[in-house]
C-alpha cells in the first residue's frame, strides 16, 4: 500500500505543481475615495484628475492611475482643462511654480509632458483642429501638439482674459488688456498664426468687452457681444473674418446667454425700452427684435447657462414675477410661453446644463442644493443633492463625481430610468475593514469585527461558507462601535481584548440578541496587557489594573457568558503582569499578578473565597523570576520559570520540579518555550537545551525522549499538527517562525522544509485537509506543504471580483473554515480585507496513520483495471460505511453511502487513469486503495 501511495504522490506533484486558485474579496469598507476631478471621456476611458492622472477603462471595468505626474505626494490642481486634440487627451498641471501642458492617449506610456511654461499664470487652454492656442498672463502660445511646435505666438502689452478663446473656422478669438486696462479683442488665425486685433468697420476703431467672450456661430456668420472705445455703440456686433472687422447691428447694455434655433440668435439682452429681456435676431439690425414687451425674462448678468436648447425650444427662467417658473420659445412672440414647470419653494432657480446625449437639462434651485433633470417632453425628475455639473453621460445614465458615508468620494452614476443613483467605480478603499481577529466558530461560522465606514469597528458574521458578512447589532446600546482587538473564546462567545484602553468589554456570540457591551466601573480599564480567562466556558475572568484607591490595585471581575452584569470577585494590589496567559485547570483559572517587582500565581473558581494564590515557586537571585503558565499535561498544571519547568498538582497542592534538559545560561528565562501541544496524549516541547530542541513527553513520570535538535532555534516555538505530521517553526518572535520542520508523529522522524531565514519569516499555520498552507512575512502568497521542502509550492491567487494581488501587497492571516481557506490580505487598491478561496482544494491521502500490519490494506476491489463499476469486498470485522473516490490531484469526484457488499459503484463516466479509493468503516477508520479505470 505505500508503495502505492510514494507513486500517488510523485505523480501528484508533478501535475500540482503550478495550480493557481481563485479567491473573492468579502470587501466591507469601501471608504477613503479616490476623490475624482474634471472628467473627460475619451474613446473607452474616463479620463480624470485626482491628485496624478488617472483612467477609467469602460471594457476592463477598471480604474487605474494612468502616471504619476507628481514624482512624491499628489497634488492638488485647479482645473487642468481636459482637452481633446488629435486623438489625444491635453491638459496643464502646476509642477513647482510653473505650469506644464502634457499629453495622454491613455497609457502610462503615452503620457508625456510637452512644454513648461515659464510661470503658472496659464489661464486657459482651447484647440481647433490645427492647433492649440493657450493664454498666459501676458503671452499667448500656439502649439501642434508637439514639444518641438510649442511656441510663443505674441507677447501682450497687458493680462489676457481669464475666459476661454472662441474657435471658430481656424480661427481663435481672445481677449488682453491693453495699457488703459481695457480689454480688447483679438483675433489669430491658427493655419498662419497671424495675430491681429478686431476693428469696427469703417473707423479701424478696437473693440472691447468687460469680463466674458460672448461669440456665436450662426450659420458661418460670427455674431458677438462688444463695445467701441466711447460706450456709445454697445451691443450685438457681427464680424468679417475675411478683412477682421465689425459691424454693428443692435444695441443691448448686456449679453448674457444666447442659442441658435431655427437659423437665428435667441440671446438675453437688456435695452432701455424694454430692460432684461429675451431677443431674437438672424444677424441684421431690421430682423432684431425682443420675443415679450411685458415680462422681463432675463437671468442675472452672471448667468452663462440663462437660455439653453433643447429639442426645438430655447428653455429659461425670468428675472422677475414667477421666478421658479420654467419658460421656453421657438423664437418667435407666440411661442414665448411659460411651461407648466414649476421649481418648489425657490424665488430664483437656474439651468446649469445642456446633456445632448441623453437630451436633458440640469436645473437647481437658487440655494444650490436641490437639484433636478428635465428630458425634451418636458418630464422632471428630482435629483436631491446629486450634483450633475460636473458628470459625463454615457447612454442612459449620468457618471460623476459624489460622496458619501460607505464609499467616499468616488465616481457614482444616475440611471435616468430608475432615477437611482448607485456607485459605479470603488476606485480607491485602501483603509479596509481590518477583520485581522477573524476566527472559524465551533458552530462552523466566521466570526470577526470590521470597519465599515459607517459605523466605525463592530462584529461581523459569515454564517456559513459562500455566505457574504452581515453586520451584528448589539442589542443592548445604539451605539455599534466596539475597540480593535483579538477574539478570546468562552463557551460559544466572543470577547474583544483591545489593543488600547478601552471602558468596556464587549462579547457576541454571532447573534444580536447575544452581542452586548458592558461598562466597567470608573476608572476601570482593559488594554492589551489584560489577562482575559476561560473559566470552564461559562465566564470570563479578567484581571483589570485599577489606579483609583491606595496606589494600584487589580481587580479580577467575572462575567457569565450569558449575563450582561460585570461582578467583582476580589480587589488585590498588584499591577498588571507581562505575562497574560491564564490556564483552566481542575475547576478553577490560573493567572499571575505582579506586586512589587514580583509575580505571584493566583487562582480562582468564580468566587471571592475561591479567589487566592495558588501555588508558590521561589525566587533565584540574579534571574527574571517570570512564571509562564504553559498547560495541562497528564492532569498537572506546567509552568516554567527562569530555565526550570514546574509541574503542580492541585490535588496535593505539591510543586514539583520536572528533571529536563535545559541550559543555565543565555536568555535564562526563556530556556522552556510557553507554546506546547499535546497530541494523542503525548506532549511536545522545545527547550533551549543547545540552541533549540523539541522533546516528546509520554507522560511525567518518565524523562522526555528527545526528537531532534538544531542550532538555528529560536526562544518561541509554534506547533501546528495536521494529519499526522507535527509542524513546528521557532524564532525569537511569538507567532513567527524563521524556519519550518516537520515531524511524523508515528516514528518521530523529522525534516527540515524552510531553512533559517530572517527576512521572510513563516506564520499561520493553518491545516486544510492534511496539507499545510501558510504564509510569509511582507508576502503577498500563500505556500503549500505536506511536509518537505520538495513539495512545498507557492499558490498564485487570481482574484475574480477585485483589483489582482500583487508582489507590493501582504497576505496576513489565513483560516480555515470547513475546509475552505479564507484569508486577510491588506492590497494597495482595498486594504486590509477578507478574501475567500473559491477553488476546490486538493486532499492529501497520507498513510501516517497506518500503524500496524493489523491497521493495513483491509479491502479488495473488483473488478480492478474496472471498465463500468467497482465493488468492495470485506474482509474480517471491516463493515464499510462510505467510500469517496479521488483524482491524482488530490480532487474529489465523487462519493456516497455503502450499504451492502453487493452494491455498484459507478465509475463508468470516469476519464481512463488512475484512482483512489478512501472508505471509512463504521468504527471510523478510514482505508485507502488504488484502482485503475480503463
């Protein structure tokens, strides 16, 4: 039979070597936020600004930091003008005092600066299809998109205008003050780059506007909004691109707003004889009219987005009478009319913005806070506190950007259908959750606390495998929080040992009925270095530091695990000790206290009389005099001091020294390792005897037998039976381990899988179906053993609803629930979060348990090479109970009830290859045995 299994098994690991499993993220806190700015869509990508460059991909669902503009820390930028040219993506960012203008297709790649500007007073970017024209302070550049085409195109007597030039068939128009810090009008044309200035017609007069370029296209012939050098002609100007002059058509004091439909002008204006008004004109002075002489329609002076199209009309709101009353015309006086829209409970509302995809507009209310959608049939919608000005829309939908308690401020959409707004892309959640506590239950749950982001720290449960986490409530505060901290077991709840002061203890037992705080008395606190104790898995026992009263007491208080009352046993002096370990033993809990620079073990059955010390150890000069409770082993209570261990019966109240080989020098009090395990009534220690060795104790009235030693052993020793290996690791570190052993149980045989390393220490342990995983310090694999260095092999993990695990990343805890490996993995893009392996995991079939002859192949098979069915023969006192049938990978294929020696196991669906066959007998024992499928 082990011939049989040696062959399994190189077989095995030939064809296991390299298997990947998948994983799912449990993501709870999606907090941070990557805080998106100025959105750009470009071919299949969002393209936004958060501190660097980045990129949302519409085919791989991803958000990605396209290049770190800024080599150090992101930078804040006011807004980088997002700007399509030639396929590209242009903008500007400010790089110590200067501004640079960059390109991006994209890619990390294809992102490049194209020129630095000799300060950062650039103030607007604008492109045609030839060129780039940009306004500096007092410059004006002109640029093919290349660093070698970017240039100085003319130097200004005074400032540029802080508003955007308007294109118009290649040409740009501006506006720079001039020395009277007037602001006149320019004009370049961007095939030739001659730069001149608009002149009125006639006189070769300038022309000059106040603060904002007002230029429309209608149909070839530019109309704009200006004034000559007097005042006297102020108004809507048309303008001759062929010769660069003007002619004026109409006199209006103002200009604020303007559409073009049905072939003409429909623009807010304000004239003496009919004051803020709407005006329509096709570019000649006969055909200007105003469209109402009642109504004053116009919107302030400020108010860019005072008209805006849609479908065939020009929406606004007016100046005065109903104010929150949306109007619209066609551009003529009949069909200026007042909508049936009206903005509740607001005097001014506004229209923010035109959305031609989806043909909507954007209203809000004067307070800028409510906020609304209206379609082209005139539908609105209420859109809350959505902001949508600064969004992107895609068929159906709006994206942009939006925060809120869960996420932060990430990229969420609105669906104009549903009218919902969810999240879209969870770009950056980099705090996580932190479920690093997170425990496998007796009742098969996952237990652990998580932050949320809303709710702060509070416990979380995953009732069963493939179940997602669910919050726990804590029935008796409305306040959710609880402190960070490990998980201590008592019975079927769990207590938080926080990791900081804390006035509470906290339990749950993964129900809200049984998840409670309760309140220590004051000045009372629990931190780190409180000895929590499980007495008999009906109370906590926790030894509590007191600094009130006479100078520092302890007090050891009690909780019934089904009680929400806090009761003091006994107050004592003392301080909390370095050791907070506490051992059950024979009814009652161990636990030391330190008083005056010495230990003393106390213990106690939940009573105040039972309440003592228990046992004394006397001190040795020039030693630590630590005691370290380390277990119970063949009903006596073990504890090692400076280099003795020490058995004590609390029957006979007798402290006894246990002859074992230690050395009287060195880190005295750490010559016997507090960890030990016992396993099929056989304990395992290490001693510092040499640099490190483990013996196997059969009881304690007999010497150890020594199992091996090494030179590289550290003072801390972590064992972790699985199968029947015993693995155990050391190192200087609890919880860590610098190398990696393993032992069979059954001839004590050992080997060594890791080699001693101090830079990429071993840590949790964790047994799934015989075979050991574990993981690496500031690694982000998983490893995999059945206990030698040749089969131990490293797991790469795709992540299928995540941003992938990479080499920067760290895998921090593993655990195993039913067979099914979770882990804590703290990623760049999600922190620290819970993650749970979706692939099925191999089993491995080892004959360590075999013992005997007697314990030996105990079935046959037939047929067996098998083409259609197997059947099992007994044999003697074997009564089978179930068989399941293996791959040579360790993969389960099938499995069932065996009834009778006459049953059929079906194997006819089976690929031809080689089998295994495991049954377990109704007295539990399980046989294995190879069979051939044909």
């Amino acid at each position: 039979m082990k011939k049989i299994y040696l062959f399994f098994f190189s077989l095995f690991y030939i064809a296991n070597f390299s298997q990947t499993i998948e994983a799912e993220i449990y993501e709870i806190n999606y907090n941070t936020g990557v805080n998106p700015q100025y959105l750009q869509k470009y071919n299949d990508q969002i393209i936004f600004w958060s501190g660097d460059l980045w990129s949302y991909n519409f085919t791989t669902k991803k958000s990605t930091l396209i290049k770190k503009i800024f080599p150090y820390t992101p930078q804040f930028s006011s807004d980088v003008q997002f700007t399509l040219f030639k396929n590209k993506v242009y903008f500007l960012v400010d790089v110590s005092s200067k501004t640079q203008l960059w390109a991006t297709d994209g890619t990390e790649t294809g992102t490049k600066q194209i020129f630095e500007f000799p300060d950062n007073y650039v103030t607007q970017i604008t492109a045609d299809e030839s060129k780039i024209l940009i306004t500096e302070r007092n410059n004006i550049y002109i640029s093919d998109g290349t660093s070698a085409g970017t240039k100085l195109l003319k130097q200004m007597d005074g400032q540029t205008l802080e508003s955007k030039a308007f294109k118009f068939n290649s040409h740009f128009i501006f506006a720079a003050k001039n020395a009277n810090y007037s602001n006149e009008l320019w004009i370049t044309n961007s095939i030739d780059e001659t730069t001149s200035k608009i002149k009125i017609e006639g006189t070769e007069d300038p022309l000059y506007i106040h603060t904002t370029l007002k230029f429309f296209d209608l149909n070839g012939m530019v109309l704009f909004n200006a004034q000559n050098a007097s005042g006297t002609q102020t108004g809507l100007w048309s303008l001759d691109l062929a010769t660069k002059k003007a002619k004026f058509i109409y006199t209006t004091r103002t200009l604020t707003s303007g559409e073009i439909l049905n072939n003409k002008l429909v623009f807010m204006g304000n004239t003496i004889e009919n004051g803020s008004n709407i005006f329509v004109t096709d570019g000649t002075p006969e055909n200007t009219k105003v469209l109402s002489s009642t109504m004053h329609f116009a919107s302030s002076s400020q108010d860019e987005l005072g008209l805006q199209k849609l479908g065939n009309s020009i929406y606004f709101f007016p100046y005065s009478q109903e104010r929150n009353r949306l109007w619209k015309t066609d551009g003529t006086v009949g069909g200026t009319v007042p909508t049936s829209i009206l903005i509740p409970n607001d005097f001014a509302a506004s229209i923010l913005r035109y959305f031609p995809l989806n043909q909507m507009i954007l209203i809000e209310n004067s307070g800028h806070t409510t906020f609304y959608l209206m379609d082209q049939f005139e539908n609105l919608s209420l859109l809350g506190e959505n902001r949508l000005s600064n969004s992107i829309e895609i068929s159906g939908s709006m994206i942009f950007p939006y925060e809120n308690q869960k996420y932060g401020r990430e990229l969420f959409q609105y669906n104009i259908e549903t009218k919902q707004v969810s999240i879209f892309k969870d770009t950056m959640h980099e705090q996580g959750s932190k479920p690093i506590n997170a425990v496998a239950t007796a009742d098969n749950s996952l237990i652990f606390t998580g932050f949320d982001g809303s709710y702060n720290n509070q416990f979380y449960k995953i009732a069963k495998k493939s179940d997602q986490p669910e919050a726990i409530k804590i029935s008796n505060s409305i306040y959710p929080n609880v402190p960070e901290g490990e998980l201590f077991r008592v019975g079927n709840y769990y207590y938080i040992t926080p990791n900081s002061y804390s006035s509470q203890i906290v339990k749950s037992n993964g129900t809200e009925a049984g998840t409670k705080k309760m309140t220590l008395p004051v000045n009372t606190q629990v931190d780190q270095y409180t000895t929590f104790g499980n007495l008999n898995d009906e109370s906590l026992i926790a030894t509590i530091y007191y600094s009130g009263g006479n100078g520092g007491m302890m007090r050891i208080m009690k909780n019934d695990i089904n009680s929400e009352t806090l009761e003091l046993i006994k107050e004592v002096p003392g301080s909390s000790s370095s050791q907070t370990k506490s051992i059950f033993y024979n009814g009652s809990l161990y636990f030391t206290i330190s008083k005056n620079n010495k230990y003393e073990i106390w213990k106690t059955d939940g009573t105040t009389d039972g309440t003592m010390i228990a046992l004394n150890i006397t001190d040795e000069e020039y030693y630590s005099n630590v005691p370290r409770l380390l277990g119970v082993f063949d009903n006596q209570f073990l504890i090692a001091k400076n280099y003795r261990l020490y058995k004590y019966n609390s029957s006979t109240q007798a402290v006894t020294e246990i002859p074992f080989p230690v050395n009287d020098w060195g880190i005295r009090q750490w010559n016997v390792s507090q960890n030990m395990i016992e396993i099929e009534g056989k304990l395992y220690l290490m001693s510092q005897n040499g640099y490190g060795t483990i013996y196997k104790f059969d009881n304690l009235q007999t010497p150890p037998t020594e199992i091996m030693s090494s030179n590289n052993m550290g003072v801390f020793a972590n064992f972790k039976k699985c199968g029947s290996t015993l693995y155990f690791g050391t190192s200087n570190y609890d919880g860590k381990s610098n190398n990696l052993w393993s032992i069979n149980i059954n001839d004590n045989s050992y080997k060594e899988i890791i080699a001693n390393s101090s830079t990429s220490a071993v840590s949790n342990l964790t047994c799934i179906n015989n075979y050991l995983y574990f993981t690496k310090e500031n690694s982000s694999k998983i490893w995999r053993t059945n206990g030698t260095a040749e089969s131990t092999i490293t797991l790469p993990v795709t992540v299928v609803n995540e941003e992938q695990i990479v080499d920067t990343d760290q895998i921090l805890k593993l655990i195993n629930l039913e067979n099914t490996l979770y882990f804590v993995a703290k990623t760049k893009t999600s922190g620290e979060e819970l993650y749970s392996v979706t692939t099925e995991l191999p089993i491995y079939l080892n004959t360590g348990n075999v013992k005997s002859d007697a314990q030996k192949l105990k079935l046959i098979l037939y047929p067996n090479p098998a083409s259609d069915f197997i059947k099992i023969k007994e044999t003697g006192d074997l009564k089978v109970e179930t068989y399941t049938i293996f791959d040579f990978s360790g993969r389960l294929i099938s499995s069932g009830r065996y009834t009778s020696e006459n049953q059929i196991i079906d194997v006819q669906q089976l690929n031809a290859g080689n089998y295994l066959i495991q049954i377990t007998a109704k007295n539990g024992t399980q046989f294995s045995q190879q069979f051939i499928k044909k």
